[in-house]
C-alpha cells in the first residue's frame, strides 16, 4: 500500500467517525423533541376531554394510581377515580379550559418523566351561573407508562388579581 491510498482510507474512516460521533450528539436531541411533542399530544386530548366534559377520555390520561394528585381550590384530591367523580361534578356546570398554547412548555425530566407549563383560563361555575375568565398557571407531571405518556399530577396556580395602582 502506497501512502497515497492510506491517507484516503484514513480519511474516509476520519469521516464516517465524524458522522457517527455527530449522529450519536444529535440522537438525545431528537429523542427529546420527540418525547415533548408527545407530552404536547397528549395536554391537547386533556383539553378536549375537558372542553367536550368526555369522562372516558379523561381517564384514559390520567395515572391509575392511588398516587396521582391533583390540587384544587387548594385542597388534595388523591387517586384517578376520586379525580374523576371531582370532574364530572364540574362538568354538570361550566367548564372550559383555554390554554395559551403559545407559551407551553414541555420538559422532559427523564426517559419516562415529562415537566407540563402553561397559561391557561379557566371558566368554572355552577349551572345556571355565569363563569368569569379566572386566569392560572397549569403546572402538569406527566409519566410514560407502556400505554403511553399519562397525567400523575395537576396542580394549577391562580394567578392574583393585579393589585389596583395607588391613588395619586
């Protein structure tokens, strides 16, 4: 072998390495983007579930667990199936979520762990009573079980009226 022919094979196993090494950096990004835009997917069927007050469709994403959490009105709801008798009481009045889909956020903590963050309003009143806009930071954990990716935990934060300017 001439040193010609061993600098062309060097340099051709120089640029497959290279591509190997770029693909195998780039592989925990493309995975992570994947696994968000699945977090993503499934906060969408969330809000249509709730919007369309769909019961079934609700349980098929929350955790069945006795350990999933949500908060409300700041008081604890343990359990999917307490959750969801807590719903469906809701949705005998008004109940619709409009999230700021601009501003979602999606962090995946782990391979089987995500972060949910979004602005979201929310209208929630009693049958025959009128629902005023009340505006909240939707704080979501979601877990990827061999079904899929589902809710563990809903914890929603009012977000205070602003406080009226001082007189001048």
């Amino acid at each position: 072998m001439n040193a010609l022919t061993f600098f062309r094979l060097r340099r051709t196993t120089l640029v497959e390495t290279l591509f190997v090494a770029g693909a195998l950096v780039l592989l925990p990004t493309v995975a992570s983007a994947a696994g968000e835009d699945e977090v993503r997917a499934v906060f969408d069927q969330f809000v249509k579930a709730q919007n369309s007050h769909d019961v079934a469709g609700v349980r098929e994403l929350l955790l069945d667990s006795p350990n999933f959490l949500w908060v409300t009105r700041g008081a604890p709801v343990w359990g999917r199936e307490a959750a969801l008798k807590r719903f469906e009481a809701l949705y005998q009045g008004t109940w619709k979520l409009s999230p700021d889909m601009s501003n979602l956020k999606a962090v995946l903590v782990g391979e089987t762990t995500a972060q949910l963050y979004i602005p979201i309003t929310f209208n929630i009143g009693a049958p025959g009573q009128a629902a005023p806009d009340a505006p909240f930071l939707m704080n979501q954990t979601l877990v990827k079980t061999a079904a899929g990716w589902r809710i563990a935990s809903i914890l929603p934060i009012p977000i205070p009226a602003a406080a009226a300017a001082p007189p001048k």
